[in-house]
C-alpha cells in the first residue's frame, strides 16, 4: 500500500505537511502560525498495487492551536 495526501486546504499546507509514502505518517515539514493558519484540511488516498490497483481516502482536519495565550 502507497499513500499520498492531495487536496489541501487551504494550498499551502503542501509546504508544511508531509506523509510518509510507505507508513502512511502525517509529519509537520515546517513551522505552523496560528494567526497565519489555524486549521488545515487535506486528504490521505491509499492505493495497493492489485491489478487493478484499488484504493480509498480519508479526510484530515488538523487544528492549530495557539498556546501563547
């Protein structure tokens, strides 16, 4: 199974948001401002390599929390 993330809301959550192909791991590729962002919205997709390849998504809200107030 390969995962990859798409549809990213809003766009620059490509810059920040990684997922590991293999793992499927949601890692963080640079700093989140919450006054800049404070929630991102993206999908995961997973595909096997059947043939035909089958696959399925989710949906992933991340919220950024401010923990300087």
């Amino acid at each position: 199974v390969t995962y990859t993330a798409t549809n990213f809301i809003p766009p620059s959550g490509r810059d920040v948001i990684a997922v590991n192909p293999q793992t499927g791991e949601i890692h963080l590729t640079g700093t989140l401002d919450y006054e800049e962002v404070n929630v991102f919205e993206f999908r995961i997709e997973a595909r096997d390599k059947g043939t035909p390849p089958l696959s399925s998504h989710c949906k992933v809200f991340l919220e950024v929390l401010d923990v300087n107030d």
